[in-house]
C-alpha cells in the first residue's frame, strides 16, 4: 500500500475521543500523533524523554513544574513547545484544543511518573488512526 | 533563560531565505525545523532517517523513486508525509509554501547522496531560529 499524505483535519475528524491520542505516522522509532483534548490532562514526567507539542487548532495551556518553581506556558494555534525529559507537567485546554506531539513510540501519555489518572484520560501509547 | 512557546507564524516572519532551514526547538536528538520553499529543491536521498513533512502554508509537492517507480505526492496546507529513509525524493513548490520538519539534528537538506545542489538551495544542517 502507498504511503500517502494525511490532512490532519480530516485524520481529527475520525475520531471525538479525548486526551487520547491517533498515531499519524512514524518517522524512524518516534511517532507523531494528533489528539483531541479539553479540560484537563494530570500531572505526569516522562523520565526519558522529551515531548514536542504542536497547537493545531485552539488554545493549550501547559503548567509546569519546574527547579525555580512552578510556571504555565500558554500556546496559541499555530505554537509549539518542547517539555524536556523529567518535567513533571499538565496540560489543560479549558475551551478545547486539537493537538500534535513527536515523541518515541511507545511514550506513555500518562508518563514514567503520575498522579492518579482520571477516568476521562486515556493511558496509552496512542492509538492507530482509523482504530 | 526560560525555554518559551514559539508561534510558528512569528518565528517565519525573522526571515526571507528559501530552501534554508531554521531550528525551532528541539526534541531529544531531533530537531523540529520550519522552511519557506518556493520552486524546486533537488532530488536527494537520507539513507539512514526517515523526514517527517507538514505543510504550515501553501503547498507542498514531493516527487519520490521508489521501487515501483517514480510518483509524485502533493501536501496542502495541513497535511503530513513521511519519506522513508533511503528514498530518493524531490520537494518543490511551484507557487511557495512554508513548512515544518522533524529529523534527527545534524541531518544534512541535500541528504547523504544528491545531485548538483542549485545556487537557490541551502546546503546546511539548518540553521538557528534569529541567526
């Protein structure tokens, strides 16, 4: 099968779940992945890795805590954002966003460290589009 | 210095060259870059990464040889590809387009094997953000 291009708007209107990420594609052992969120996510690190975000449509606010204290970043549509490796952080999207990140497959959303996962948050390493 | 959001559109606004691209940030041992292309790039090859395409404005065209033969596949504003590595592939925009990619820092534009490279293309690992 032909590896074709993908419009992201039309891989985001396959599927209404949120803070449950739709693997796009692969490019050598990292993924990019698109998801649809609002509300909030939960505090979580990634131990060994960092993780890009790309605010494709609205508004993503992410809180971070880091050694001078905790802060929070706001992206508009069209910003991007890395949290580096270890940054205990929670991303939140009070009015609803759609989102991209890049990162190693098999990431977990939820992270190597956690607080309690809410049930409105999906913890995985992202989903195949169109499953 | 606090590590800050960086609006895409803000970010390609800092500068004119074509076929020259700058570093927005960086993910592990990955860089995420942003390029302002017009007409054609050259037909090049990386054989060791995959290079992950999205196209912010305009359109995007990238021919590719691939086994079955020579295609050509065309990304509007939006939508995402990825060549895989050792695939020979052409990108070009007849009427401009700007562009994000992701692609392990240190990855040369023209690739590891690649035909005369223009007096319009920048032969470069890319370029820091304001440099």
């Amino acid at each position: 099968m032909h590896n074709e291009p993908i419009a992201l708007n039309q891989a985001l209107a396959t599927f209404d779940a949120l803070w449950s990420p739709r693997i796009v594609t692969r490019v050598n052992d990292y993924d990019v992945r698109i998801a649809k969120v609002h509300g909030e996510h939960l505090w979580h690190a990634h131990d060994d890795t960092d993780e890009f975000f790309l605010v494709l449509e609205g508004e993503l606010t992410i809180a971070l805590r880091e050694p001078e204290g905790e802060r929070t970043v706001v992206l508009q549509q069209g910003a991007v954002f890395t949290v580096p490796r270890g940054t205990e952080h929670k991303p939140s999207a009070p009015a609803g966003a759609a989102i991209l990140m890049f990162e190693p497959t098999g990431t977990p959303t939820v992270g190597d460290r956690h607080e309690a996962v809410p049930d409105h948050v999906d913890a995985t390493t992202g989903h195949a589009l169109g499953a």
